[in-house]
C-alpha cells in the first residue's frame, strides 16, 4: 500500500497521457496523496480539471505563476513528494532531462528535486529506437533514474514495436518497488485460476457460465504486486493479461486441472474460476446438425479442481482459498461448500442477477474460515483482491513465526 505517501505526478504532452487519470485513481485507492504537474503539451490530450477532480488538488503548469509560487514555489513542489513519476515520458522531456533544461515548470522541477525519479516512457517505435533515445535512457539510467516500460504493441500511428507507456498496474508496482512498500509476499508462490471454462457439446459449441474472469485476474494482480510469483490459470476471457503474471490458457475443466497440479507446490492457491460442473460425454468429432428431434446430450461429472488441490497429498499449498458463487443464503451455501471442498478459507458472493457480480466492476464478499464468517462492505474486484492479498501476507507471516 502507498497508504501517506505524497507523489508528484509530470503529465507530459502524448497521446498516452488519458492513462495518467487512470494512474492517479489507483494510487489515490491505495492511500497516497497526489499532485500533478501537466505540461503545455500534455494539457492538448486531457484538461487540468480532469486531473484536479481525481488530486482533489490544484493542477500545477505555469512555472511564473505568481499565485502558484506564493502557495507552493516550485521548489518545495519537487522537494515535498516522496517521489516524481513522470508518466507519460516523451522523447522531448527525456531530453531534457539528460541535458539539465529546465525551460518550464515540468522540467524545473525535474532539476530541482533530491528525490528519486521514476519514468515510464512513451513514443513512436522508431523515436524510442533512436540512437539519441537510447544514449539518453542510458545516461538517466546512470544517474538513478527509474524507467519502466516501454511496452511493445500496436501504436496510435499504426506502428508496431516497443514505445507504448507502461500499464497502469506496471507503473504501480514500480512506484510500489521504489517506495518500499511492495514485497510482504516477495519469495512466495501463488496460484490463481480465473475466469469460466468451455465444455465442447461438439466442434463448435460447448457449455459456459457467465464468469468474466475480472476477479480472478485482479487477484493475479494484486498478488504480483506484492511481490509473489503468481501463476494464472485462465479460462477463456477478453481480459488483458495482468502485468507480471505467468499465465497458462485453458478452455476445459480438465485443462485447468492439468494446468494447476503442475504448478504445484505453492504457498497460496486460490479458485476463482467458474468451472463447469459438467461436460459432455462423448463429444462428437463433426458438428451436431439440427435435425427435427432434439439432440439427446448425456452429461457427466467435471473434476473438482478445488477439492483436488486442497486434499494433495504430497503438494498441498499452506493455504487454499476458493470462491463460492451462490444466488441464496449465500453465507450458508459458502460454509457448506468450505467442508466438501476442503479448503481454508471461502469467498461466498452473491452472483445473482441483479447483484450484478458476474460482468460487473463490484463484488460483495463474505470470508468464512476457522474463526467465522466476515463480511465485507460492497468493493471494487481490484479492492477485493487487495484486501484479500493482505489477509494472505498476513496469515502467512504469522504462521511463519510459529
């Protein structure tokens, strides 16, 4: 967490810059204070008051502003963060940043700053390869500048190749590896599976659910983030991979399976996927055709991924969490399901229709462990996760000292 930590946030004038809003939410969620920089270019892709609303703070970008100086000179704005993060990083302002010019109040202070600086850089592909670039990251590199990213991808100018800003999760981290605050899991492993599975009926159709596998993937997240090595096991989603996760694919319950027995041992698990209970006996090898009677499909039992990991015998994780999704007496249905399955602890929620859980941005959780049931106020799934990873911090360590 970044729970007091002040950072100084350089909004320089490139097409990722609408990224810096989203960058400003997450570390505002995770408890730091925020102030915000926008330069003249920057202030052409989003407006000062965008960036006001989400600082709750005044936008700073006129180094002669007489009001501004008064309140806040721009020295002690460079000097009173814990850290500078200038997102996105042009070509321009990396050079002068090597260079020592400080032409404006960005730039300013840059120059004037005793604390460390991270940049997450952001330009065409071959701006970025530019010997001039790379000369530049180089020196920064050697006077203790941060970089993270450039990712490769597909540009806004049609381009493909390294130069795209780093995703907002990756700059996180970063902010979180530089602050000191990340690592309460560093050197543990963590395995999550997320998402719903496909069971073929033939070729081209099979049996789903509605998982969106978004609470799934932010657990992934939030345990890379504080420092394990997570392993994501996912089933079909339209979900960007989280940054510095492994990820297996899978479609089948038994591919999941087969996919988190060999991950095994690790310290964690967690099953957040939506398996199917059931598959398709028999799955033809051509495509049902319609015909006027209705095809007869005989079901039979998935294995249960949960319960096998949690009743290992020679690989059982320290602790073993899964999720229960239930439409009634959630909290009943989630303790029930803690015995047959096994486990530790249980996540039971309310996926019914109109909770809104399944697809949606929120979730409502009840843990049920040793101790009870512990409900917790309706979150964002990223919130979710978050507090979920720093239960699991915590049990661990106090395990650990035993």
């Amino acid at each position: 967490m970044l729970q007091g930590k002040r950072i100084l946030l350089i909004v320089s004038g490139g097409i990722a810059a609408y990224k810096a809003l989203e960058l400003v939410r997450r570390l505002r969620e995770r408890g730091a204070e925020v102030r915000a920089i926008l330069t003249k270019g920057g202030a052409e892709f989003i407006t000062p008051l965008s960036l006001s609303a989400l600082t709750e703070d005044r936008v700073y970008s006129d180094l002669f502003s007489l009001t501004d100086e008064a309140e806040m000179g721009h020295i002690q704005l460079s000097r009173a963060a814990d850290l500078l993060v200038v997102a996105p990083a042009t070509a321009d302002i990396l050079a002068k940043m090597t260079a020592g010019i400080a032409d404006d109040l960005a730039t300013t202070a840059l120059l004037a700053t005793d604390k460390p600086v991270l940049v997450a850089p952001a330009m065409n592909v071959r701006m970025w390869q530019h010997a001039a670039t790379q000369e530049n990251i180089g020196r920064l590199r050697e006077r203790g500048v941060h970089i993270v990213g450039p990712n490769k991808g597909p540009m806004a100018c049609g381009e493909f190749g390294p130069g795209r800003m780093a995703e907002v999760m990756e700059i996180i981290a970063a902010i979180e590896r530089r602050l000191g605050t990340a690592g309460a899991l560093a050197g543990r492993k963590a395995l999550v599976t997320s998402g719903p599975t496909h069971e073929p009926i033939d070729p081209v159709r099979y049996i789903a659910n509605r998982s969106s596998g978004r609470q799934g993937h932010a657990i992934a997240e939030a345990f890379a983030a504080a420092g394990a090595e997570t392993l994501l096991v996912s089933g079909p989603v339209s979900l960007d991979d989280p940054p510095g996760v492994r990820v297996i694919k899978v479609e089948s319950a038994r591919e999941m399976l087969e996919a988190c027995l060999a991950a095994l041992p690790v310290d964690v698990a967690v099953g957040a996927a939506a398996v199917a209970d059931w598959r398709v006996a028999g799955v033809p090898t051509q495509k049902l055709k319609k015909k006027a009677e209705l095809p007869e499909l005989k079901l039979e039992e998935n294995p249960d991924i949960l319960a096998q990991i949690a009743r290992h015998r020679e690989a059982r994780p320290r602790l073993v969490i899964g999720f229960a999704a239930e439409t009634e007496r959630v909290a009943e249905q989630g303790r029930a399901k803690r015995q047959r399955k096994g486990c530790d602890w249980i996540l039971a929620n309310d996926v019914s229709a109109e909770s809104g859980t399944f697809g949606g941005a929120d979730n409502e959780i009840t843990l049920i462990d040793d101790s009870g049931a512990e409900t917790w106020p309706r979150l964002s799934k990223h919130a979710v996760a978050r507090r979920l990873v720093e239960r699991v911090a915590r049990h661990l360590a106090s395990e650990s000292k035993r």
